[in-house]
C-alpha cells in the first residue's frame, strides 16, 4: 500500500515521501498501526542522520517512537485489540507494522486511560532514563547527580526524585536548568558559572553524591565529575559516548580502586533489560513502558516545559535541522501525523 514517510537517501537528504510498503498481515504475532504521533530523538537519530551509525544504512526510514490506533492484528496477538491506541518503536511514518515478538522493534504497549497521546510519544525517552535507575542502587534519602540536562537527562532527574532521592542536575545550558526546575528538580548547577564539585559538596555535607548519572554523553564530562561521588558510589552511563576524548585513563581508574573512592561503573543501555516481560525477570523494556505511561497520565512524569513543537511531518528538514542546530529552541519535537491524510 502507499505509505507516506520520511525518507533519508544519504546524509541530512531529508525528504517527505510516498513509499510502497507490504501492509499485509504475513505473521500471526504482527500488529499494523496508524500513527497519530512521532517522537524524534535528538541523540540517536541525529547521530543517523549525519552517518554515525553502523546500523542504520542509507536510504532509511529513521524512527524512535509512535503513538497510534491498530487496525489489523494477527490472530495469536492476545494484549492489543484493534481500535486500542498503543506505543510502538515506530519509524516516521503514517502506517506500520511490527512483530509483536521481535527482540528490538516488536514493543507494543497500550496507552492506559487518561494519558495525553502527544505526551505519551515522549515514553521512549523516559525508559531509556529509567533503565540507569533499574541499574543503580538509588534508596530513598541518597544524593544523586545527573549531568545534561536534555529530556533524557530531564526524565532521569525527575524518576530518581521520584524514587526519593535528593537530585542535583548539572548543565551549561540555562534554558535547560529553568526547564529542570519547572520539572520540580530543586539544585541546579552550571558548571559554566560555578565550580560543580564544589557546589555538590556543599550539597551532600562534603560526603559526595551516591549516584552520579551522566546523561550528556560526554566523555570528558564522566572524567572529570567523577569526583563528585562518595565512597562506594556508582557512575552510571544512559548517555552514549560518541565523540573520540583523549586522557590519561589512570586517573580515572583511579576512581574505582583506591579509598575513599570504591566506584563502580555500569552502562545503562535500554536493551540490557528483556523486551517483553516473563516469569525469570522482574523488569522489562514493555513494563518500564507501562510504569512511565501510568506516571505521565498522573502527571507525576512532567512533560510540558520540555515538550517544544508539534509539527506535520512534512516539515521534517525543519524538524531535524533545528534539533541539530537550535538545540535552544527545538527541544521536544513530535511529528503530527493527525495533519496529514
């Protein structure tokens, strides 16, 4: 059938098209789906766009999530009906499908009641932010720093909040420390401005922070904070490094051998967890879905100050350009696939 969809043929040739796509059920575990909305991500997507990674090949059909209604299922898929408004790892465009049981794309969750669908395009994001903390040792009355400040490192503030712990975030953005703050995060600070370990020592009693959740994706950044966290703290990684950063390792190795230090480093890469739940595993990519949907619908999960544009998909080059060169301004971008037909 013909499938409107955004098309990119080599590096930053962003284009709005209408493509042959096979929406057929051939699999009794596929769902097809009618996106309403898409979310864009500014780390993954852009690092795609400019050819920095691996996987994603050009011409593609870039993507990272989608709200919409199902309208065909296969006769063994049981948790979705069709008419249901569901969250996918959809790629940008106005129909598609999935397997149901595959390892990376085949998430399908139903959006619970009450939960804004535009909102809602902003769950991937906050999974991805969830799993530093399925990684970590977070108990309620710990310290925790996150640095960067983006939506990622936004959502992963607000969940370690929400697990009781007191949160400080570090950027040298502002905009992004005043969206912070309307999120309800209380310290901030801008390295920019303000030595950082100072300021989180004066924070934590001079004890150090137990947790330090570096979101920025930035090599340097995890170097040099690393002072902040007290003994037998934890360094966890939810951005991902992909700039090359030269320095003499032994410092910070350092970090993780000799008191009062005892650190431990872990990545938090989403896909560490099992897509879909079972019996062996308490957490999966599917419940952490369900989790962050039921706290945006209770607004405990605040979306709003960071959500900045809601765009037709055939601005897309707009889309992508101004993530890539406003990054002030364009800040939570959803494509309204509503806007078209």
């Amino acid at each position: 059938m013909k499938n409107k969809k955004i098309w990119v043929s080599g590096k930053w040739d962003i284009q709005f098209v209408e493509h042959d796509d096979d929406m057929t059920i051939e699999n009794d575990h596929d769902v097809i789906v009618k996106n309403h909305y898409t979310h864009l991500s500014a780390g993954t997507e852009l690092a795609c766009l400019s050819g920095l990674e691996g996987w994603f090949p050009f011409p593609n059909s870039p993507g990272y999530t989608g709200i919409g209604e199902v309208v065909q299922i296969g006769k063994a898929v049981k948790k979705v009906n069709i008419g249901d408004l569901v969250y996918t790892y959809s790629t940008h465009s106005r129909f598609y499908k999935l397997n149901t049981l595959d390892r990376w794309h085949g998430v399908c969750v139903k959006l619970p009641q009450g939960i804004n669908p535009q909102w809602a395009s902003f769950t991937h994001m906050a999974t991805i932010a969830l799993t530093s903390l399925r990684v970590s040792k977070i108990e309620l009355g710990d310290y925790v720093l996150v640095t960067g400040q983006g939506v990622i490192g936004n959502l992963a503030a607000q969940l370690a909040r929400l697990q009781g712990a007191t949160v400080i975030v570090s950027d040298i953005n502002e905009k992004r420390l005043s969206i912070s703050r309307k999120c309800g995060i209380q310290h901030m600070v801008n390295p920019a401005k303000e030595n950082l370990r100072d300021a989180v020592m004066s924070l934590t009693s001079n004890k150090g922070v137990n947790t330090f959740i570096d979101a920025s994706g930035n090599a340097q950044v995890v170097n040099e904070t690393a002072s902040c966290v007290g003994l037998n703290g934890e360094i966890i990684l939810l951005g991902s490094p992909r700039a090359p950063y030269e320095t003499n390792l032994t410092g910070f190795l350092g970090n993780f051998h000799y008191i009062p230090f005892n650190h431990s480093l872990k990545g938090a890469l989403e896909f560490i967890l099992p897509t879909h739940q079972d019996d062996f595993n308490k957490h999966s990519i599917e419940r952490n879905a369900e989790i962050i949907m039921n706290l945006i619908a209770e607004k405990r999960l605040i979306i709003q100050p960071f959500f900045s544009h809601n765009l037709s998909p055939m601005n897309a080059k707009e889309a992508y350009e101004g993530l890539r060169d406003k990054s002030d301004e364009y800040i939570g971008v959803v494509f309204d696939w509503t806007m078209i037909e």
